[in-house]
C-alpha cells in the first residue's frame, strides 16, 4: 500500500522518466474493481488526458498526483503504479492506463481499495486530497514539535492508542499501519498504549521516530516491503512487518508478536514493546 515513503519515491521517479511525453491514449476502468473509486465517469478520463503534456508529479501524504498540462491524474494509497518501456508489456488487469507518444505507458492496479482520480485541476473537492494538500508534512521543517505537540497533547485524544492517534483519521497524512511498526518499535512503544499514558519524554521520542524514521524510508527509496515505478522493493529494511513476525526482535532477541487491531495487524516486540496500563 501507498504510504508517505513510496509517495516521496514514485513522485520523483515519475518527474525523471515521463519528462517531454504527451499522452495518446488513456483507458480507465478496463478491468472493474469494486473498490476502485473514480471521479465523475472514468469514461471521461480519455478525452480529458488525450493530447495533453506531462508537467510535474507531486506526493501529498500517501497520494501520488501527475499534472498533464492542468489536468491532474491522482492515484491514493491502494493504487500500485508501474512504469512500462513499451506498450506490448501491457499488463493484463489494470483500472488505469496512460499511453504516452514514445509507446511507453503507465499503468496502475488497485490492491484491496483505491482512489484514481482524474480532473482539472483545482476542481476537485475530495475532503481526504485537501487534507493531504493543506495539512504540513512530516519531512517538512514546518512539521517542529511545536506543532506535532498541539496534537498529542489535545485533550481530545489522549483516550485514543497511540496507533489510532497515528495512524487513522490522516492526522499525518501518508503515516498509515504499515510504517507505524518501526516508528513505535524505535521508541519501545506499544501501539496499544494510549496516548494518556506517554510521558511527556516518551512524547517527545514519539515525534523524533516520526520525523527520522519516514526521512530514512524515504532517503533509502521506500521500504523495501513495498515496490517502487519500476517494480523494485525499497532500499529499506523494515524491521516489524509480516515478513518479520516469525522472527525475533533485532534488539532484545524476544519474540515478534502479530496481533489484529484496529482493522489490520500490528507487530511488535513481546519484550520491549509493553503495552502500559495505568
């Protein structure tokens, strides 16, 4: 799935291998998805991408948006974007595809659910897009503890665990389940520990593993649980994922523990990730 690291990724392999193309043709909803959500009729995304230039890509969170001469063409978390030299390597199964004049292409797959959005740009007026748009970027230097604190520190949310505070509602936009793990695993803290319970040193930690850790993902190519434009697995190794959770903890040797919460699995050491209860 899309998150803030692959968004970074893909967004700049895109402004490098697209400059100087114009699209031919564009087919979207070849193959129907449940899930796949588009904007308006798909079956106008043809006749507004035809002819136009590409420009310049951008990663707002998780989301992944290409400018076509004003029209803009945005792929969210679940959308798996691939990169093609050639039109006779079309995959078979798509719900969005981008011919370009030299007969290279891209095409994008929807996982489990996903948004591909295409419209003139600043027509869209999706509430999830704004707020990828409007809200500051853990990468950013904007994104001080001054403003990260005015978060964990609302009285509204010190009720919430700390993976629902970070990870739901796009409080950070692009933080999602799957680059939590290492953030918290950094900080020896529980996803399931609830904010109330952080100290205001365990706080601050918090925020240092946010910035650091999506700065290494990013820095490193993604992670490399997760493929790039190209198909290619990051550069970085995730340390709590499904691939790790039959192991042991690379900093205490206990055990991995996978446990379903929250509408999807959480990973953390046995050992020295407790979750706390006051």
């Amino acid at each position: 799935m899309l998150e803030l690291p692959e968004a970074v990724v893909i967004s700049k392999q895109i402004n490098e291998i697209l400059k100087g193309k114009t699209i031919v043709n564009a087919i979207a909803n070849s193959s129907p998805h449940k899930f796949a959500f588009y904007n308006g009729s798909s079956e106008e995304y043809a006749n507004l991408l035809k002819g136009k230039k590409f420009v310049e890509a951008y990663s707002y969170g998780g989301m992944v948006e290409i400018n076509f001469d004003g029209v803009c063409v945005v792929f969210t978390d679940g959308a798996n974007i691939r990169y093609f030299s050639h039109i006779k390597s079309i995959p078979a199964k798509h719900q969005m595809l981008i011919v370009f004049d030299d007969n290279s292409f891209i095409s994008a797959s929807i996982q489990m659910y996903g948004g591909v959005w295409c419209f003139k740009k600043g027509t869209f007026e999706n509430k999830y897009y704004l707020g990828a748009q409007t809200k500051i970027s853990p990468l950013s230097d904007a994104f001080d503890y001054q403003y990260f604190g005015s978060m964990i520190n609302d009285t509204t949310v010190q009720n919430l665990s700390v993976k629902a505070f970070l990870a739901t509602e796009q409080r950070i936009p692009g933080l999602g389940n799957g680059v939590l793990q290492d953030i918290l695993w950094n900080v020896y803290i529980n996803p399931k520990t609830k904010i109330k319970e952080l100290s205001d040193e365990q706080r601050k930690a918090l925020y240092h593993s946010v910035v650091s850790t999506l700065k290494s993902m990013c820095d490193q190519g993604g992670r490399d649980t997760e493929n790039n434009l190209f198909g290619k697995p990051g550069g970085y190794h995730t340390i709590l994922c499904s691939k790790t959770s039959s192991l042991f903890c690379p900093r205490c040797y206990s055990p991995i523990s996978k446990v379903a919460y929250l509408g999807g699995s959480v990973y953390f050491c046995s050992q020295c990730q407790k979750e706390v209860k006051k």
